[in-house]
C-alpha cells in the first residue's frame, strides 16, 4: 500500500481540510512536488545544497561515554545539530523553498514554535531571493530571542501573534490566514509533517535524508541494522525523516518521545499521541489534543518545538498500525538530559532533543544487552542555554 | 423540502435577493443569540447562519475570532446551539444553518450530530475546512436524513472543479467573495461581477450567495445584484459589540440587518 494515498491519507488519518480558496494551492504544490520528485536537476539542485551549503551528510557519531553510562548498549547520534542553523529544518526549508522557486512565487509564509523552523525558512528564503514571513507566538517570541534576532538578521519579518495559546498552534493557524488572503503570490513552508496534505509527505520526503543516511552509515560501522530508532516528537518531522526509510525493515522498532510537560497526570503536556484523540487540526486529521466538545487545548512543554497539541498524520498511523511506540517524558528530565549530554559527551543538545536523550536514560534498562540504538539529536541547544540560565 | 430551497422558491417569486444574516451562537450569550435570530427574521434577514465557535478559526478574521473567543469562555457548546436550535423552532420557521469547523462536529459523532441536527430543525450545516473530497459519506448520510452540507466555490476554484462542486452541491452555493479570511473590507476585489457570472452559469439552478468582506448596506446591494443573495458576518458581530451591556442591543442591531436587507 501507498503511503499516504492519493488523496493524502494514511488510513483513516492526514487528508486536506482546509478552506475551498486553497484546495486551488494544495493541487498546484502537489503537482509541482510530483513533477520535481522525478526530476534529475531538482534532485541534483537539492542534493548540491544539502552538501554544500547545510553540511550534509551529518555523522552518525557513536557515543561512547553515554553508551559506557547506560552499560550494555550502543548508541548513535544521528547528529543534525551540526547542520547549519542548528537543526534538521534546514532539510525541508531547503526543498520547499526550491519548490517555491519552480512554482514562480516570490513570497513565503512560515510558522515557528522554537525558532528552528524560522530560521531554516528565513535562510532558505535569503539564500533564494524570497520574501520571508514568519509568525511566532508572543510566548515563543520571549523565551526564543536568539532565534528571533537571527531570523531578521537573515531578512525576514517576524510576525508577532498574540491570539490564543500564542504559541505554535496558533502562530500556524495565523500563518494559514496569511496563506488564504495571499494565496495567489504565496507559498507556505510548513515546518513539520503536519498540515494539509500534500505537506506530510513531501516535509517526510525532504527530512528523510536523515534515515537514508543513517541507514547506510550504520551499516558500514555495525554491518548490521540497528534495533532501535528514537527521536523526539512534536509534529514529528525529525522522527518520520529518521524513521520512514526504515519503514519496511520490520525489525528496527521506532520509538518517539512526546513532551510531558509537568507529567502525564497533569494537565500540562504536549504528548498527543499518548493523550490525544482523533480530531481535525489545521489541515488534516490526525490525533489532537482536545477536550469533549472538540475544542484544541493548549499544550505545555518547555521545548518550544514540542509545545503543538497535534502531531503529523503518519504517526497517528505508526501509532495504531504498531510500527512505532511513543513514550513520554516531563520538562523535567529533559532539562536534566540537556546537561546530561553536554557533560558525557561535550554536546549540547537542543530541549527538544535532549526528550530523546531523557528518554534513553530512563528506559535504559529496556534494552537487550548490545542492542544497537540511533537516536536523532535534532538540534542544538544553543537556543535554549539563555533559558535555561534563568531557570536556574 | 428542505426550509432553504422554500425560502429561495418565495424570494424568486418575489424577484428578491436573499439576506443571510451570521451570528457567533453565543455572543454574547446563547439568550441574547436566540432574541437577535427573531428579531432579524422580524427585520427581513431570510436565512440565519449561526456560527459554531471553534479553538482555532484559521479562516475567520479578528472580529469573528474574538466573538468565538468570548462564546467559548461562556461555556458554549455545539450541544447548547443545538438546544438553542430546538428552542427557536417552536417560534420561528426561518431556516437556520450551523456554521462550524469540523472538529466540533467530528467530536460530537458524525451520525449523532446528523440526527440531533434534524431532531433540533437545522437545515444545513457549513464547514469553511471540509471540501468534498473529505468524509464523503457524512455529506451523503446528512442529505438522506435531510440535512444539507453547503458547498464553497471560492475565486481561486478551477472551472472544473467549480462544475463538480456544483453538481452536488445543495441549498445554495456560498461564493467566497475573496481570497482571505471573514471580516470587513472597504470595497469589495476588482473582477467580482465576472467571477460571480460565471459561477452562476455554472451552478445552473442552485442558488449562489456570496459572502466574505461584505459589511455595508451598499456592498450588500452591489453584491447581491449579481448573483441571488449575500452573507454578511463580521459586520453584524461587530454592531453586536458596539451594544453589550448597552440597552437595546436587539433593536439596533436588527435595524442594521434591516438596512443591509435593503
């Protein structure tokens, strides 16, 4: 089976839910993307500035002193913190701004939770010639004024959005309003596997440079395939790039770990997969997080980039097909993670990513002795450290 | 038959052009929502879309986000519309539309919601995130049990598509006058006139209302002289703010939708 089908859907999940006035936008991307896909020069264009101009391909370090810690395992950072601009956005921007470029729009709308996104927008967009809008919620615009600053350094405007939880969710759904009054001169960089489809499968596509990789490179170190794959989870885009080209080798679990904020039995948590319900958020239908009457509830983590109350289509799919399991962990262990990895291994890791780290820490003891484990360190934490300083 | 396609037999009889009057249901309370919907009915509005707030409105505009805002935090639900629904039914046969995003209705229950929708006397049901592609059988369950689901065509809609649209489309076709979001415009886009022309002779004899920007009683008018009637929103949600707390709240605002009827 296809995935998504042709309509966009992973089984009962993704699909496009959205105003008539994009339904118009949604079919030139997806014909676009279609055309571009098979096409040598795109594929060359993109694979050139992967190479020369984000750093790609990215090591698959091992990590000794954290395997040493845990004991009886191997772990590898697939490690995108290296990229530049800190993160793997730099992936998808790259792609979708060169699909911006075929579609003859010179204007570009973006939402951004961390900052990450933005960023790999707004360089995507200078390296291009586009012009970059991004919105941003107040709150992520205060705890995030590094990445702020870097994004109107690179040119772009930084859209404040004050509505609602004034953070990602809705810095998403002020950057669609800008979408459907622009629409004619506009395309939208979705940040995460999210979104109305075409957007899951072709941010998927785009981020899954990191799983191609990893695949190949941790075969020539272990001549095997690894056990496990973990990355963290808040729309998903670092895991689905990680996980999809493992998608057919049955052995290799994946493991996503969602933000659980003050804890699960709070009220205080991003974790949508584990908490969620089926619902229709910005575009597709996937899990969200939501109360009885349908209304959207605000998430919580102390990871901007995990701080969204849905999650990508094709995890909601993983989830209930079993291919992949998701666990939790709270603000709290991620921020202890976050040094954790700095002291062991010199790097330190984005909030967001340092979910993963915690994640292993934790559950280590799960894992069969030797077992061969890549995680995704999807950014860098640089971003984070003036936060965390006043924390603490 | 279905109340609308009632309504629209009357108006062409009388050769006039339908006013659709749209309301946050429960802004700035479900009360007040029920005694605007008479009294608009009393000053000549013909059919009355009563707005489902929702979380997240990505196609709404700031005055219809606040007025959902303000609804939410009084507890409105899509169950309480549905009850203020019943409640109008015993005094007034003025069809009566939901407007709502899809996750209420999806959380509600696709077939409880057709049921209770019907059971309460709602004629149709408008979801701005919901083209036809998607859940195709709620639209098909809806119409047997009587409920239409009113289709979009917006500007940026191809021919084709717009034929397709039509070809299954119900009640009426509602134009999105614009690209963009609800809320006030001081003039409506260039190229209207020709667009709604052609979208007519596409829908055949489905009635086509356009809405999206209108906010005075002269682009109502001008809006409604091409095509068979018109949609105002933000407008009416913002002369509801100007009055909260003030007396004569009802009153003034139908004498705005009586202006707009013209």
């Amino acid at each position: 089976m296809k995935l998504p089908d042709s309509l966009g859907h992973f089984g009962i999940y993704g699909g496009k839910y959205v105003p008539e006035t994009l339904m118009g936008a949604l079919k030139e991307l997806e014909v676009i993307y279609a055309k571009a896909r098979r096409d040598k020069n795109f594929k060359q264009e993109l694979a050139y500035y992967l190479k020369e101009y984000a750093g790609r391909p990215t090591p698959l370090y091992f990590a000794k002193n954290l395997s040493h810690i845990l004991g009886h395992v191997k772990i590898y950072l697939k490690r995108e913190d290296l990229l530049h601009t800190g993160a793997h956005k730099i992936n998808n921007t790259l792609g979708q701004a060169l699909l911006t470029l075929r579609m003859g729009k010179k204007r570009v709308v973006a939402e951004t939770g961390a900052g990450q996104h933005g960023v790999a927008t707004a360089t995507a967009c200078a390296l291009f010639g586009l012009d970059c809008f991004v919105y941003m919620g107040v709150k992520d615009i205060e705890r995030q004024a590094l990445n702020v600053y870097r994004m109107k350094l690179l040119g772009a405007i930084v859209v404040p959005v004050k509505s609602g939880s004034q953070t990602l969710k809705d810095a998403m759904s002020e950057a669609i309003r800008d979408w459907v009054t622009n629409v004619r001169t506009t395309n939208y960089i979705i940040g995460s596997v999210a979104g109305p489809h075409p957007y899951p499968m072709l941010v998927r596509d785009f981020q899954a440079v990191i799983g191609k990789e990893a695949r190949s490179q941790i075969l020539a170190v272990e001549r095997r395939l690894p056990d496990y794959l973990v990355a963290c989870v808040g729309g998903g885009s670092n895991s689905m790039g990680l996980f999809y080209p493992f998608y057919k080798d049955k052995k290799v679990k994946f493991i996503g770990v969602e933000a659980a904020g003050f804890g699960l039995n709070t009220s205080y948590y991003a974790a949508t997969i584990l908490r969620g319900s089926v619902g229709v958020l910005h575009g597709s239908k996937s899990k969200l997080l939501q109360d009885d009457d349908g209304q959207v509830k605000i998430a919580h983590s102390i990871a901007a980039g995990l701080d969204y109350p849905g999650v990508g289509p094709e995890h909601a799919y993983y989830k209930d097909t079993g291919r992949a399991e998701y666990f939790a962990v709270t603000d709290k262990e991620a921020v202890e993670s976050f040094r954790f990895l700095s002291v062991t291994e010199g790097i330190i890791p984005a909030l967001e990513s340092a979910h993963a780290i915690a994640y292993l820490k934790k559950s280590s003891r799960k894992f069969k002795k030797g077992a061969v484990i890549i995680v995704c360190l999807s950014g860098r934490g640089d971003k984070d450290v003036q936060s965390l300083k006043s924390l603490k | 038959m279905n109340r609308i396609d009632s309504k629209f037999r009357e108006l062409r009889k009388n050769r006039q052009k339908a006013f659709i009057a749209f309301l946050t249901a429960g802004y700035p309370g479900l009360a007040a929502t029920e005694k605007l919907v008479l009294e608009f009915e009393k000053n000549g509005a013909d059919i009355i879309e009563l707005g489902v707030p929702f979380s997240d409105p990505i196609a709404d505009g700031p005055v219809i986000q606040m007025s959902s805002y303000t609804a939410l935090k009084k507890g409105v639900t899509l169950k309480k519309i549905l009850d203020s629904v019943s409640r109008l039914r015993r005094r007034s046969a003025i069809p009566l539309i939901a407007m709502s995003y899809f996750n209420p209705i999806l959380r509600y229950g696709l077939p409880r919601f057709i049921k209770d929708a019907v059971k309460a006397g709602l004629d149709a049901v408008i979801i701005p995130d919901l083209p036809p592609e998607e859940e195709k059988d709620f639209a098909k369950e809806a119409l047997s049990a009587g409920l239409y689901v009113i289709r979009f065509i917006a500007p940026t809609t191809t021919l084709s598509r717009a034929r397709s649209i039509a070809r299954s489309a119900r009640g009426f076709i509602y134009f999105v006058s614009l690209t963009g979001v609800t809320g006030a415009r001081s003039s409506m886009p260039d190229g209207l006139r020709l667009q709604l022309s052609s979208v007519k002779k596409i829908a055949g004899p489905i009635p086509v209302c356009a809405g999206f920007g209108v906010s005075t009683p002269a682009q109502a008018r001008f809006v409604s002289s091409m095509c068979d009637g018109v949609i105002v929103g933000s407008a009416i949600i913002k002369m509801i703010s100007k009055y909260i707390g003030r007396p004569g709240l009802a009153s003034s605002v139908g004498a705005f939708v009586k202006r707009l009827k013209g």
